[in-house]
C-alpha cells in the first residue's frame, strides 16, 4: 500500500492530524471573541476550558468521569464476555451454534436503546440499568466478529495442524485463536465505539451522576460551557479508545503485513 | 542462491543405505469412495520399499491426491488394507509427515516457531536446537525470525520443507509441493529435496503432474488412471540425472501412456500436463 500513498517526509506525520482540529478551534474562539455568534448560544473555547477547570477544582467532573468509565468498563468486560465466548463456543461446536446463533441473531436485530423504558422500569436509574445496556450492546459485535474469526481461519492450516499432530488444546491456542485475532480486535473496536454511544444516550436519558448527567442538569441551568465540556470529553474518550485498539491491533499483529512494520503508523 | 544447492552428491544404493530409516508402503486392493457415490480409487495395489523415492502422476482428478491423504491417514479407506511399515495404517502417524502445495505456515509464528511445530514432544530449548539444525539443511538459517508474509515463495517451501524434516520423519509425503513456484526456484528446489533424501534414507512419495520432475526424482514413477495403478516404470537412470537422452525416453515413454487416447473413451487426448 506503502509504495501507492505520496511520500511526506516523516517527520509531519505526528503533526498533520492536528492541523484540522487546531484550525476548527482557533475560527470557533475567534468568531466567539469578535462576537460573531453569541456565547448564550455557543460558549468559546476558552469558556469551555475554563468550566473545565472549574468542575475539577470542585471534584464534580473527576466524579462524573469516574462514574461513566466505572459503567462503560463493567458493560463491557460482562458483554464482551459473553459474546466472546459464545462466540468462540459456537465456532467450534455445531450443536452449540444450532442451539443459539439464531436466538443471538434474532435479539441483535432489537435496537438495544429501545429497551431504555424497560430498563428504567426494571433497574431504577441506577448502574445496573446502563451496565446492562452496554453490554447488551457490545455483546453482538463482539459475538459476530469472534464467531466469523474462528470460521474464517484458513481449514488447510486447521489440517497441517493435524498432520503435525496438535492436539485440540494445541490447535486452539497456535492455530484458531490467533486466525480469529484480527477479525476479533475489529469487534472490539465497534464495540468501544457502541459501549460509549449507548452510555451516552442511557446517561442522558435517566441517571444520577455520570458525564450524561452533568450535560443535562447543565442544560437546566442554561451552563452551555459545561453543555460543550461534556461533548468535548465524550469525543476524548472515544479518540483514546480508538487509541487503544490500535495499539493492540499493533501489537497482538505483529506479524500481519498490514499492521507490522512496514505499514509503521499508517493503520486506519 | 548458494551453490550447495545446485550440487547433488553421489552416495551409495540410497535404498539400501537409507534402510532401518524409512518405512515401506504396502497398499491391497485399495478403495476410496465419498458419500455422494464417487468412487475415486479401485482395486488399487501399490507397493513402496523402505526408502524409495516414488513419485505418482497423472491426469487432474484422477485420485493421486486422494491416494496421499490416505496414506498420510487424512483420509480413512473404504476398503482393502493400507499397510505402513507393516503395520495397519489408522489414523495421523508422527513418523509420516506431508508437504503441502502450499506451505501452510503460521503467519503468526516466526519461521523458527513454524519449524518447530515440526518436532512435538521435545522440550523447548532441545526442539529450537534441532529446528536450527532443519533451517540450516534448507539453507535458510539467517531468517529465523522473520515472519513468513515476507519470505518468497520458494523460501516458504523451503521452511515447510524444514517443518517436515525437523521430526526425522520415516515417510515424506509431497503433495505438489513445488506446483507454485517458478522454473528456477522449482530446479532449485528440486535439487534440495532430492540431496535431503539422499541424506536421510526416508521413504518419500511425490505427487505431481509434472512428469518431467517426476523422472527427476523418482525411483520409480507410478501412473494412475481411472482409480488405479494404471502404470509403474523403474527409472534405471543414475543419479544426479542429466536431461540426456535417457532422460527424455522415460519422460516420453511416460508422457505417451497419459495421453494414449483410448485411455480417454470419447474424449481428445488434452494437453493438461506442464513440460
């Protein structure tokens, strides 16, 4: 792919992503300074940086990002999970799969936000209610991802494996798994993305802390500054979490030729 | 390529030499049918010495490679006795291994991991040892740890070939494992895994439908047709072999009873062979 992208000389790479949010921000602050547009509709930057400030000089905003990650997290150890091993039970083991694949296929087909009224209803506004959501979401990614991984590794390795006489444990751990890494790091990589989403969507709805939360009483007192902060902080979190993701693709696929070393920084 | 490749040492009877190493064949009356009725081999014989070099060819389809998979124990018979070194076959054997037209390599292991999947059941420190040793027979100890994504494809095959050999298999099965590569690498390759054998005295059955390097190698070459043993010709030429005249006889001789045309009821004798 290398050979086909227009050589930059390499040392722009880690500047050439900032150059557009740098941009966007220095026109925001402007047309904000100059009043262009009205800081009752739209806060500046420097307001917004400033509510920051304020939210965590006072431990608000330090309590509500600790709530949310605390939820996002256990959404998506207990869906990714399930759907892990679903996933995996089901690529290996055909009495599993008639069993349940067409069941999980028939829930995934449910927008699991749709069930906030029942959620509200059966876990109160509480953790429970959003943990559960979360990892209804980040269940079908992961089980999709985990379950086509395992049936797209190549069977001729699956056969020399035999030959060279892998035991089940053996086929499993050197030859399945790592064939399932790279379609499983993609489900994993969705499903950052979704757990965030629907987090966002279950705080704002109901909750009684959380960075959801902080939007909307904000909202109520007209604090459009902490109204954008949130925003803001939802879009950090996302980008670290993507962040992440590459980083293990970079590393659990080391030996791809689309992540090693000749593609260096150039991952998508 | 390093030179060592291209000469082909003469040793002594390497049939009897290699004796006590390799394990002999011994196929009766073998059948193989699939459950939607096709039967691909009939009332096949074959018998292989301990330490011969046979090499099976014919057309596309014909069941050569059926007839490897159930010697290396992929594939179960559906009737008569398939014997390996006087044993009743069943099942995988760790002394029988088999090289596959594609290398089948672990792109996740580097090719001195992949080499030692090879030798199962030895400690980690002993099996890298004698992984080294196989890398080094094929001439590729410097890329040990390289993945295999950015070897050639003759550079595959060698490390597969290094994977087949790190076990000090008794029987090599090669199922076209050359068919991929191009002429040079083929020669190349050819030459290695002919002064391997040489060397170690296994038992090896070649697959192919090249019928030129199936008189290359081989002891013997052995023709299939219609599921069974339709032709089996001694090649008495010495080895290293020459493309001589000699050379051009078998081939010709070999090539003739493929395309005989009353081999092929209502069909023209079609060209499916590479020369």
């Amino acid at each position: 792919m290398k050979t086909l992208r227009a050589k930059w000389p390499t040392r722009l790479d880690g500047v050439l992503p900032w150059v557009v949010p740098v941009i966007v921000i220095a026109v925001w602050q402007l047309t904000g300074s100059l009043g262009l547009i009205s800081s009752r509709i739209m806060p500046t930057p420097v307001q917004v940086v400033e509510a920051g400030v304020r939210l965590t000089a006072n431990g608000d905003l330090g309590k509500a990002l600790a709530a949310s990650t605390w939820r996002a997290l256990a959404g998506f150890v207990i869906g990714g999970g399930i759907g892990f091993l679903f996933g995996i039970l089901n690529g290996v083991a055909k009495l599993s799969e008639k069993l349940t694949d067409s069941t999980i296929q028939m829930i995934r087909n449910v927008p699991h936000l749709a069930l906030i009224p029942l959620v509200i209803v059966w876990f109160g506004i509480g953790d429970e209610g959003k943990i559960f959501l979360v990892s209804l979401g980040v269940l079908f990614p992961i089980y999709l991802n985990t379950l086509h991984g395992i049936r797209s590794v190549d069977p001729g390795l699956i056969e020399m494996g035999r030959v060279y006489g892998l035991g089940r444990g053996a086929l499993y751990r050197k030859v399945i798994l790592p064939g399932a890494l790279p379609s499983i790091l993609v489900g994993l990589r969705y499903a950052l993305g979704i757990m965030w989403l629907t987090l966002i969507v279950a705080e704002t709805i109901s909750a009684k802390d959380g960075i959801g939360y902080m939007a909307m009483n904000a909202r109520e007192f007209f604090q459009l500054d902490v109204v954008v902060l949130c925003i803001v902080l939802y879009a950090l979190l996302g980008k670290f979490s993507d962040v992440l993701a590459k980083w293990l693709e970079r590393s659990w696929l080391k030996w791809h030729p689309h992540f090693g070393k000749w593609s260096g920084k150039q991952t998508p | 390529m390093a030179s060592a490749f291209w000469k082909v040492e003469r040793e002594a009877d390497p049939v009897t030499e290699g004796a006590g190493r390799g394990i002999s064949i011994e196929l009766a009356g073998v059948e193989k049918s699939f459950g939607n009725g096709l039967t691909v081999l009939k009332s096949l014989n074959l018998s292989v010495r301990a330490g011969e070099f046979v090499a099976v060819v014919g057309r596309s389809g014909c069941g050569k490679s059926t007839l490897l998979r159930l010697i290396a124990g992929l594939d179960r018979i559906s009737g008569g006795s398939l014997r390996r070194d006087g044993k009743e076959a069943s099942g995988v054997d760790p002394a029988t291994r088999v090289m596959f037209q594609d290398s089948r390599l672990l792109p996740w292991q580097t090719v001195l991991d992949n080499v030692r999947l090879g030798a199962i059941g030895l400690t980690r420190k002993e099996a890298e040892e004698r992984a080294r040793e196989a890398l080094r027979l094929v001439g590729l100890e410097s890329k040990e740890n390289d993945w295999p994504s950015v070897l050639s494809g003759g550079q595959r095959q060698r490390v597969a070939l290094a994977r087949a050999l790190v076990g000090n298999p008794r029987l090599l099965l090669l199922d076209e494992p050359l068919g991929a590569l191009d002429a040079l690498t083929r020669i190349e390759m050819q030459r290695l895994i002919e002064r391997i054998w040489l060397q170690q005295g296994f038992t090896a059955l070649l697959v192919t439908h090249d019928v030129s390097e199936a008189v290359a190698l081989a002891d013997r070459v052995i023709l299939i047709e219609n599921g069974t043993v339709a032709l089996d010709l001694a090649i008495t030429l010495a080895r290293p072999r020459e493309k001589d005249n000699g050379f051009a006889w078998f081939e010709k001789r070999i090539l003739d009873r493929v395309l005989e045309p009353d081999a092929l009821p209502g069909k023209t004798a079609e060209m499916q062979f590479e020369i």
